[in-house]
RNA sequence: GGAGGAAUGGCAGAGUGGUCGAAUGCGGCAGUCUUGAAAACUGUUGAGGGUCACACCUCCGGGGGUUCGAAUCCCUCUUCCUCCGCCA
C-alpha cells in the first residue's frame, strides 16, 4: 500500500511511474486524493466538536465538586447537540476512511525506475545467462516421463487422495526432495539467513500484510471454519513476524530463511505448461525474507540475486536472470528478478525464483518502522526471494542429468541423499 | 470440551467514574562527576492523526453500549493463565 503522504507529494511522479505497469492510475489517484481530503475535513470538524464537549464535560464537574448542581444541568443540555454532531461525524469519518483504505488497497506498487516497460512476459528484459545446457540423447523424457519410469513421484496417486496438483514423492525422489530442502537452508544460514519454522496457515491480518489479501483473495486456500488462510508462501508468515513493530536502525539488517509447503489454488490453470511438476496446488519452498533500512534495500536485493547465482552455479543447471517488466511485476513489487532453469527436454525456461523488494509497500500494511536518528518512525523496507522453489528445480535436475544409465544426482546433493544416481 | 482468573507504555506494575495519556521501578537517551568507564545524581523517554509551528483530537487486547464524562461500569469477541477432561 503506498503511503497518502507521498501520493499527496508526489501525484504526477506516481502517474507516471504506474504507467510501466500499463495502467492509468489517474482517477485512482485522483479519487484518493478526494477521499484523503474529505477524510481531514471530517476529522478537523470531529476534533473541534469533541474538544468543545471534552470542555463542557470537564466543566461539569468542577461544578458538581463544588455543588453547584442547577448550573451543572444547564450545561448538560448544551451536551445532547454536540454528542449527536460527534457520533454522525464519527460514522463519516469511519465511511470515509475505509472507502480510502479499499482505494489505496487497489493501487500497485510504484516499479523502480530500472523496471522496464511492458505488457507480458515477452518484454522482460534477460540481465544474466550461465551455465551449459547439456546434450541429451534423443530419447530424453520430460520430467513428468522420468518420474514414472524410475517410479520417484506418483501424480495419480495424489489424485486418489487428494486431487490433481497434489503429487505423492516416492523413495529416491522423496529423498531427493528433502535433501534439496536441507541443502538450500544450509546455504541460506550460511549466508547469515536465521532459519525460523513458522506456522502455516494465517489470520487475515497477516494475508493483508504481505499483501495477499485483499486482491488475491481466491489463490489462497481458506479454512473457513477457523477463518485462516493455508500459506502461498513463506513469505506471509515469515515477514509477518514483525507486523507492527518498531524497530532501532541498529536491528539491521533481518534475514530469515524457512521451509515450508506453499498452497496454491491456481484457479483456471490447465494444459501443457501444468503438466508435472510444472505447477501444483502444494508445493515446498525454501524462502529468504529480508527487512532493511531502506538505504540498504538495494544492495541487499543485489545480495539476494549473488546468493541465489551461487546455489544455481553449483547444482551446475543452466539458468538466466530476468528482470521483470512492468506489466508482469507483481502487485506489490517495485523491482523484481525472476530467475529460470532451462528444462532441456521440455525445451523451455521454468521459473525458480522471484527475487523482489517491496520497499515500503509492505510495510506500510504491516505498520513496520524504525527509529531514525532523530528518533522519528520510519518505515523499512522489506524484501524476499525463493531460494528455492523445489518443484521446477526437481524437475531441472531430472531433466539435465539424466543419462543412458540413469539420473546422476548434482555432486553437492550426494552427501545430502546418500546417493548419486537414481536408476 | 467444563470451571475459574486475567489482558495497562520496551519490560515489570499501580490505578474501580472527572484533576489519568496514565504513579512507581527497570530499561533507553542526554547531561553532571570522571583520564575513561562503572556507580551516584539531574533531566528526558509510548503511538497515530492534525498544524508552517502550536492548539487540538484519538488510542489502556478488539468491537459495541451506559454516562455530561470510561483504563475504571455493562455486553460481546479474541488471547493468555490455573484446575479438570481428552490427546500426538
């Protein structure tokens, strides 16, 4: 959510910004602006009336103490007016100012001015290409095959108890899965990231401070007898961990890494590009979560990119780095990298990680601030990235290192699965 | 699930209808003293709105009510504690 101070500063400057996004955000803007000045008549009328009855009622009882009841009761009269003006006042101010909240909820983050305009996936702009893509034999198998043929993970099996999107992981590919999990938060706590174990279902508190809510309200699973929401992400729960607080500069910076299964409806989506591991409903992930002094936050975001190139280049899988356009940013992003491996036998890029920084987006729903040198609230900034997203790197390492013989398990995985082939 | 009790500022903890945005202690910050530090002493120290700055307004777990006036009384929800039951 953008802060009414600077929508206020900054009008033009945030037009035109959005406009990377592909949207004309001028009647939201300007509706806002309307509502946020309605929104301070109100209150100033509000004040006024409250500190007149505040007065009269300080008054009347200073008469009271001093018996003097007959002159109490005159002023008493005088009350009845300004409590009725202060309760309708009262009931315009809460109108208008959840109609401003629902209307500033609307409006996406401001793109970083690096963000590149655009209207799909087609316009983002490649920063970063390494690694070999290897040879594969003619009778290379999309990973969905190879995870039949070596008997790893059970799509229709998942099925039966569940539903589409839920695999069962089976042996070697149960194992694998679980070695990639301790491996990626070893990496991750080596880097300095605390590693938390976090709930996961939510409270809707915690879906509107990462932003969730109230805009991709039907992605989340909902449990509604409880009226909690499954996890899409570790995010949720693990930025959530300092909802409301108030942090000294000196806290800086927060880096958190947690697993955690992610739930995902993904309403509407079937087809070639859903086969697989390609997209599930349930799905594990190992998320890196940073809070920053918000002149930090770009070097960290750099740091998170370095951090997640490192695990690529040594599970040794071919990927690129792309920095989001515009029109494909996510809602509450101003700047992100996504990062994609090469599936060779499916001959296309699948995405592994989304590395963003949200800078005050997310903190101003979380009401997240520090204390500034001069001791005033400020409001951080807050960051996360997967490192990594465990299907489609699955399916990368199954599809690459397959062979003749088998699928070769990526050296720095070995010692993790006890194991360096699946046969 | 049943029966009781509780929720106050960073923490602890007073406050049961007006003078309470809230005593006191600890912690934090600034200063005095000191070569420096500690101790001691002095001052200062919640958040949000509003204003050029003041004024002023709101907030004592959340929501609603009674009253001229609510941290204080009533209703309701949530959370925590104690005891009982159940249980991985």
């Amino acid at each position: 959510m953008l802060q009414i101070q600077n929508i206020r500063e900054n009008k033009e400057s945030i037009i035109n910004a959005l406009k990377k996004r592909n949207i004309d955000a001028e009647p939201m803007i300007s509706k806002v602006l309307e509502l946020d000045e309605k929104r301070r008549s109100i209150q100033t009328e509000l004040d006024a009336t409250l500190a007149e009855s505040n007065k009269l009622s300080k008054e009347i009882g200073m008469l009271f103490k001093s018996g003097k009841a007959q002159e109490a009761n005159v002023l008493k009269e005088k009350t009845a007016g300004l409590k009725e003006a202060s309760k309708k006042l009262g009931d315009d101010l809460n109108t208008t100012a959840n109609e401003l909240q629902q209307q500033l909820y609307l409006i996406p983050n401001v793109p970083h001015e690096s963000v590149p305009a655009g209207n799909s996936d087609e316009d983002n702009e490649e920063v970063f290409r390494e690694g070999d893509i290897p040879t594969l034999s003619k009778e290379a198998l999309p990973h969905w095959e190879l995870a039949k043929k070596y008997d790893i993970i059970d799509f229709e099996l998942g099925v039966k108890i569940t539903g589409a999107g839920f695999p069962v992981y089976k042996g070697k590919g149960a194992r694998l899965q679980r070695a990639l999990i301790a491996y990626f938060l070893d990496k991750n706590t080596e880097a300095g990231y605390t590693e938390m174990q976090v709930p996961l279902m939510v409270n809707e508190d915690s879906g509107y401070g990462t932003g969730q809510l109230p805009d991709k309200e039907g992605q989340m699973y909902h449990v509604q007898a409880d009226d909690l929401y499954l996890i899409p992400t570790a995010e949720v729960p693990v930025t959530n961990l300092h909802r409301g607080d108030i942090l000294a500069e000196s806290d800086f910076p927060i880096k958190y890494t947690g697993y955690t299964p992610c739930f995902r409806r993904e309403a509407g989506s079937y087809g070639a590009h859903v086969r697989g591991l390609n997209r599930l409903h349930q799905f594990d992930k190992v998320e890196i979560v940073r809070m920053e002094h918000p002149n930090n936050s770009y070097q960290a975001l750099d740091e998170m990119v370095e951090h997640v190139k490192n695990i690529l280049r040594e599970l040794k899988l071919p990927y690129r780095i792309l920095r989001l356009c515009g029109g494909d940013l996510g809602f509450t992003s101003a700047l992100t990298f996504d990062f994609e491996v090469f599936s060779t036998a499916q001959d296309r890029w699948l995405e592994i990680s989304s590395v963003s920084n949200f800078e005050t987006f997310q903190a101003n729903r979380l009401k997240l601030r520090y204390k500034d040198e001069n001791g005033k609230s400020q409001l951080a900034h807050t960051l996360n990235g997967s490192s990594l997203a465990l299907p489609r790197v699955l399916a990368g390492i199954l599809e690459n290192y397959q062979t003749d013989e088998g699928i070769k398990i990526p050296e720095v995985l070995v010692p993790y699965c006890g194991f360096d082939i699946i046969d």
